[in-house]
C-alpha cells in the first residue's frame, strides 16, 4: 500500500504526517506557534517562517521513528506549495525537495485548500465525487463543487474578509485574546445569542457570495456602546455568522442537485455551532452531511499526505522546480 510523507508549514502550524494510501494514519504531529504570536495578536509571518525552521526537521524525524518507517519505505513525498505565507510555505517545500532529492522519490506539491478539500475523504471513504464544500478558514470562504480530484469549480467567494478572519477580528476586539475562533466559540457558550442586533450581510441575496467586513463593524460600533457583556456579543456574532454560513449554502446546495454531500472543512468547520447547522441544512435537504473531525479541519499535514495520495494515484507528480506560491487559487 502506498505511503506518503506529508508536510505542512503555510501559516502558524509545523505539521508532519504519514498516511497510506488505505486511509491509514501511521504516524503524525502538529506543533502549534500559538505561544510565539500570542503577544502580537496574530500570526507574524517572519516568525512563523523561522519557527518552521526549527521545528520541521526533528519533527520528519520523529515521525518516522514513531511510525516505524525509514525515508526508503516512503513512496513519495507531499508538502503544501501554496497559497500561504511565502516564507512558510518555503520552508516546507524546499525541505521535501532535498528529501526527495536525497532518497530518490517523487515530489507532490500540494495546493493547501486542495487538502482541506479531501480531507473528508480520508476518513469517510464513502465520500464520493461530486459534493458541495464549504470551505471556511482564516483566509477563505468559499462554496466549491468538487467534481474530482484537481477538478474544482467556484460557485461563490467572499468580497471582503474571510469568516475565520471575521471570527480572529471578532475575538481582537472583545479582548478574547490569539487564536480567536476557538476563543470566540468559548466566550458564546455563556452569552445570550438572541442580545445583540447584529446584520446578516448578503443573506437572502440572489447572487451567491459572501460578505464579513459589515458584520465585524457591527461588533465593533455594539462593543463601543458599552451597553453589552462580551458573551452576549460573542453568542450574536457567532449566530450572526453562522446564519450567513447556511444561507449562503442553502443556495448553492438548490444549484448544485447533483451534489452527493454537503462538506464542511478549514479551520472554521470546527466549531460545534457551524457543524450543527449544517447539519441541520443538510438535514431539511435530504443530503448526507460530512465534517472531518476537528483536528483534521484545523492545518494539518494528514490532509496534505492525503490530497498527495490522492494526486499521485492519478500520476500526478511534479518536478522539482515546482514553485511555491503565496497565492495559488483551486
Ligand atoms: O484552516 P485553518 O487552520 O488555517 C487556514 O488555512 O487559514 O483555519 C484557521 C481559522 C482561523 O481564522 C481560526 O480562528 C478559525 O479557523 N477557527 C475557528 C475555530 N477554530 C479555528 N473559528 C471558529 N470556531 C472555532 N472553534
Ligand atoms: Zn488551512
């Protein structure tokens, strides 16, 4: 059976994995920079970059050990080669080039949002081709139809912020401090959702996108009036979002009736209220609903090895002067 080395490094996560290609996870590790961009609020792209330089190394070496595996069991090497922040995503790829280069196997250069984009299929193996995914992370927001491996079409994208990022920017403002999704998520399990009026940008709207930047003024101008708790404006927000999560999808789950399933992966996909909801969508459609696990929505290089796996089951290989790409759309 087929074995991939994956590597992650795009933004704050050093992430290595082996996964085979029968969906078996031998061995993975994810190490977080939380600690080191804490103190400035959000992820500093010249940090991130040097702390992937410490890290990765050790890291593909402790998961072979852990694994029980010698770079010469591997039979091709996967790291994501975009979008991301450039210094990280050099780190990553240019280090699975030498390994290549070193140990004569094939490179796979992994597009990131390509790997949130079968990343359910690593563990439903039931998932089939076609299905509709949001894709909800920290720098997107999109509804895709996934019509195969490489084969993507964009039915909708976000025309100013990312809901992540709303959910980030959200947390910055109330105070609840780096990463804000999780924190956001927490804060609103003891506020009211029902206590702040929040706007709903582009529900109810023909056309398909997305839209955040109003809903974060909106936070920021309730906040300022003093007249709310943070919970309260947590709880609103998140309800907020998660309302234009489900328009959004209900509408292109109407345009897409070949769909097999409704998807939700990224980062954002691992909070409890946005999976119930589409669940629940998913629910009043008749469609199956598939969300990976939330430690496989968050970065990972599991899904990396896996979108590998996937791409080199299809001969999909690339040279070693594969770029890498700060931005690199599906
Ligand atoms: O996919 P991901 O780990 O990295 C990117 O590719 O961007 O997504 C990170 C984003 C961040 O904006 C983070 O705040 C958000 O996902 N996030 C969450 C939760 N956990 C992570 N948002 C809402 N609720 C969560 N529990
Ligand atoms: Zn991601």
């Amino acid at each position: 059976m087929t074995l991939i080395l994956g590597i992650e490094s795009s933004c704050d996560e050093t992430a290595v994995a082996l996964v085979r290609g029968d969906r078996s996870i031998v061995a993975q590790a994810v190490a977080s920079q939380d600690a080191d961009h804490r103190p400035f609020g959000g992820v500093v792209p010249e940090l991130a970059a040097r702390a992937h330089v410490e890290a990765l190394t050790p890291m593909i070496e402790r998961v072979l050990r852990d694994g029980g595996v010698r770079l010469a069991d591997v039979d091709a090497i996967a790291a994501t080669a975009g979008p991301g922040l450039i210094g990280g995503v050099m780190v990553g790829l240019v280090t699975a080039k030498a390994l290549c280069l070193a140990a004569h196997k094939p490179l796979l250069a992994v597009n990131h949002l390509e790997g949130h984009a079968l990343s359910p299929r690593l563990v439903d193996a039931e998932l089939e081709f076609p299905y509709l995914l949001l894709l909800v992370s920290g720098g997107h927001c999109q509804l895709l139809a996934v019509e195969g491996v490489g084969r993507y079409r964009r039915l909708a994208t976000t025309i100013d912020d990312a809901v992540g990022e709303a959910f980030d920017k959200t947390a910055k403002i109330l105070g609840l401090g780096f990463p804000g999704g999780p924190a956001v998520e927490r804060a609103a399990r003891e506020g009211d959702a029902r206590a702040v009026p929040l706007p709903r940008p582009m529900v109810g709207w023909p056309e398909p996108h997305f839209s955040f930047a109003g809903l974060k003024s909106a936070v920021l101008r309730a906040h300022a009036t003093g007249n709310y708790g943070i919970p309260d404006l947590a709880a609103s927000f998140q309800a907020a979002a998660v309302d234009c999560l489900v328009d959004r999808t209900q509408r292109a789950l109407r345009s897409m009736p070949e769909a097999k399933a409704l998807v939700v992966a990224g980062g954002v996909a691992s909070n409890g209220i946005v999976r119930t909801a589409l669940a629940g969508l998913a629910a009043t459609h008749g469609t199956r609903f598939v969300a990976p696990p939330p430690w496989l929505c968050t970065d990972n290089a599991a899904m990396i090895a896996w979108a590998g796996a996937e791409r080199l089951a299809l001969g999909l290989v690339d040279g070693l002067d594969a770029p890498a790409r700060p931005r690199w759309p599906l």
